[in-house]
C-alpha cells in the first residue's frame, strides 16, 4: 500500500470525525463551529480530487448493486453537501459574516436537518467501500494472513457496535432529525463528552455494517 493511500484513509477518518464533532455544536463555541466545518469541507475537495480516476472510469464499469448503491449515495452525498455548504455562508457569524442573512431560522434547521444526512450518507459510502478500509488496515498492522480466530473476534465486535449503534439511534433520536422532526433531547456534555461521540460513531458503525453485509448478502444470493 503507497503512502498516498494510507494518508487519503487517514483524511477521511478525519473527516467522520469533524462530521460528529460539528454536530456537538454545543460544546463548542461558534467558531470552531465554522472552523471544522471549514476543514470538512477541504476534505471532501481533497477526497474527490484524490479519487477523480474514479469518476472518469465510471462509464466503463459495469454497475453491479455494491456500485449502484455507492454511486447513489455519491449522488446524495453531493446534493446533501452543496445544501451544507450553501446555508454554513447563509448563516456564518464569524468566516463570512458579510454573506449571512438576518435571523434565517429556517435556513439553520435545514443546515441542521442536513447535517445528520450527511453522517447517515458517508456511513452507506463507507459501508460499500468497507472491505477496502479493512483490507487497508490489515496491510498497516502487518497481518498478511486470514485467521479464523480473529475474523470471529472482529465479527463480535462488528455484533456489539450494530446494538449499541441500534441503542443509540433511540437515545439521539436519530430517526426523528432525519426526518424532519423536532427533537427536544438535548446532550448534556457535562455529564459526558465521550459518551456524545462514541453514540454517533455506533450509529455511523450500524449503518456501515448494515450496508456492508446486506450487499454481501445480495451477492452471494445473486
């Protein structure tokens, strides 16, 4: 594996983790607020320069249901994106003050509304590109063999971050932002910062692990 690999795998965890982490809006301040969402940003340019092969071979590639998904949820991933980036300068305090609009609620609640998408989308994407990442870090931890008694550890682990992320669906509501809804749940982050984060990164596990062996599934009764 080339160092360019290992350092695009690297700003793409990044950039779940500034996903998450922007949407702990209140324990931060404004600004850093802006800030991540800024670098968030940056990735996703730097993500699509880095895989612009990609769009170019796409018309040569036959389109199986791993592709079909993964492309829609690139195709939604870019909308939800382009929706994120337009109402963050609508209602920016602090980096683009001069292009906010007075008061905008509703534009803040459709920012708001898409951020969750967003997390929702990239954890599909990383769903169907899951095999790659693991092959990617079974490469930088040096195991070059296949072993019964890990892949069953793993898929254990894999089982317990599925019902803790089907858990923490509940306890986010994560169903009710993505549709829409109200929510009057409210984290505490003086209780527990940690506890914000590891909830959102289960439910970012649930959804990437639902979408990789449903596709495993699919192929294997095709």
């Amino acid at each position: 594996m080339n160092v360019i690999f290992r350092v695009r795998l690297l700003l793409d965890l990044i950039a779940v983790g500034l996903i998450i982490a922007c949407l702990a809006y209140w324990w931060l301040d404004n600004l850093t607020h802006e800030l991540f969402g800024t670098a968030l940003f940056a990735l996703v340019i730097a993500h699509n320069i880095f895989n612009r092969r990609w769009y170019g071979g796409l018309k040569r590639r036959k389109l199986d249901a791993t592709r079909i998904v993964n492309l829609s949820a690139i195709t939604g991933l870019a909308v939800v994106m382009t929706i994120m980036l337009v109402t963050s300068v609508l209602i920016s305090r602090e980096l683009f003050p001069f292009a906010a609009l007075d008061g905008a609620f509703a534009v803040r609640e459709i920012h708001m509304f898409a951020a969750y998408w967003v997390l929702l989308i990239i954890a599909i994407h990383l769903g169907t590109r899951w095999q790659v990442v693991m092959n990617a870090c079974r490469e930088i931890v040096g195991l070059s063999e296949r072993n019964a008694f890990r892949t069953g550890a793993l898929r254990m682990v894999t089982l317990v971050i599925i019902a803790w992320g089907v858990r923490s669906s509940f306890e986010m509501t994560f169903g009710s932002k993505l549709m829409l809804s109200y929510s009057l749940d409210m984290w505490d982050f003086n209780e527990s910062t940690l506890g914000f984060f590891l909830n959102y990164g289960s439910i970012v596990g649930l959804f990437a692990a639902t979408v990789h062996y449903g596709l495993m599934l699919a192929k294997k009764a095709k």
